[in-house]
C-alpha cells in the first residue's frame, strides 16, 4: 500500500506541483491551504509524511512544525523560498527532518520523501523490516540476509530479488510480476536474467542447488520461497 503525504502549501499552483510530483513518485497525496486545515488532517488521516510550507498564512510553517510536534512524531519535510543557513538549522531544529528550497524540482521533492520515509521506517518499525522464511531471515533496512544465523553475501540485484520473494512467501511470485517489482517495467531486461538470478541465489541459500528445497519453481509461472 502506498505511503499517504500531507501537503500543507496555500499557493495553489505549487500544491498542485508538489502533488504532481508525489503522484508520479507513487504517494496517494492529500492538500490543506494552511496551518489549521493541516492540523485537522494529520488528525483525521494520520498521514505517514509531511510536507509543510515555511510561509503560510496566519500561523507560520516554523509555528505549525511546532504544534504537529507536540502530538506526532510524523516526518515532516519543510518547503521553503529562503534558503539562508539559519533556516534551514531553525526548521530542524525544531523538529522538521528536511528541508527542501523553492523553487525544487519534482524528482528532487521525490527523493527528499523517499530518504525521510526510509528512515523513519528504519527507526520506528525496524521489526516490520525483518522478514523470516524459516531459518532465512531478511532484514530489509539492512539489507543484510542471514541463514540459520549466518550472514549470506549477496549482490544488491540477488537482495532486491530475494526480498521480493521473501514478501511474498508461501505464494508463487509470477515472473512478470518480478521482473516488473525487482527490475523495473520501462528497462528493458532479458527475461532470462531472472533464471539466472535465482540460480546464483540457490547456490547462496541451498544445501544442493539442483533440488532446492526453499526457493522453488513453479513451472511456467514463476518462483516461491518456502520454509525449507
Ligand atoms: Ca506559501
């Protein structure tokens, strides 16, 4: 499911960009014009990011950091036009977790989002990030895999694959649903990088590589992790 982002921005057509920008990125975006109708939101539906404007009318971006502050620890990254090095301590100081300066670009706005939401996840639910399959465990944050306790090396293509199949375990992963979730659908990759992906994995995860007894094939369909 994807992440839901507040933004609070009273100009119009830099709410609309932010949320062009976040749509594209994947986030469902909801908009408040300003502080107050902001506060109601984060209340009513306890968005997992914000993105708050430094000036805003009546009560000002650094006064409304404040007062989100005092109920939530919700992320928050600060959109500002200055770009003085006092504002930017000040924003953070007083508990924004980044600062971006107007005028930003959409991919720039995407990846400050993406990097606060990673972090915040990493140091409020490590436990979520840790996906077991048996005595495989994956911890995604990490990016670290161990079997029965032993650290496994992997290349990050090997991780993003096994992690795919880890969320999905018990279940056939369908091989364009991999290809598509681990490679990406707008590059374009021979489907047979996937064959051998899992093969390298076999040799990493399975006693005997050729009868693999925790990553399996699902004939003409794709691959399933189980417990082994
Ligand atoms: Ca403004």
């Amino acid at each position: 499911m994807s992440e839901l982002i507040l933004a609070i921005e009273d100009e119009e057509p830099v709410r609309e960009a932010i949320v062009a920008a976040l749509e594209s990125c994947g986030y469902q975006v909801i908009t408040a014009a300003d502080g107050e109708e902001g506060l109601e939101l984060l209340r009513a539906e306890d968005p997992d990011l914000i993105v708050l404007d430094l000036m805003l009318p009546r009560i000002g971006g650094m006064d409304v950091c404040s007062l989100i502050r005092e109920h939530s620890d919700v992320p928050i990254v600060m959109l500002t036009g200055l770009s003085a090095e006092d504002d930017r301590v000040e924003g953070l100081t007083r508990g924004a977790d980044d600062y971006i300066t107007k005028p930003f670009r959409a991919r720039e706005l995407g990846a400050r989002v993406r990097a606060v939401l990673r972090r915040s996840t990493h140091w409020s639910s490590e436990e979520r990030e840790l996906l077991e399959v048996g005595d495989l465990s994956i911890h995604a944050e990490a990016r670290e895999v161990r079997l029965a306790g032993r650290l496994i090396e992997l290349t990050p293509k090997e991780f993003d694959l096994l992690e795919y199949l880890a969320r999905n375990a018990g279940h056939v992963a369908e091989r364009e649903r991999i290809l598509e979730r681990v490679w990406g659908e707008d590059e374009y990759i021979d489907p047979r990088t996937l064959d051998v992906h899992i093969r390298w994995l076999r040799e990493k995860l399975e006693e005997d590589p050729s009868k693999p007894r925790r990553l399996l094939t699902a004939r003409g369909r794709g691959y399933m992790l189980v417990e082994a």
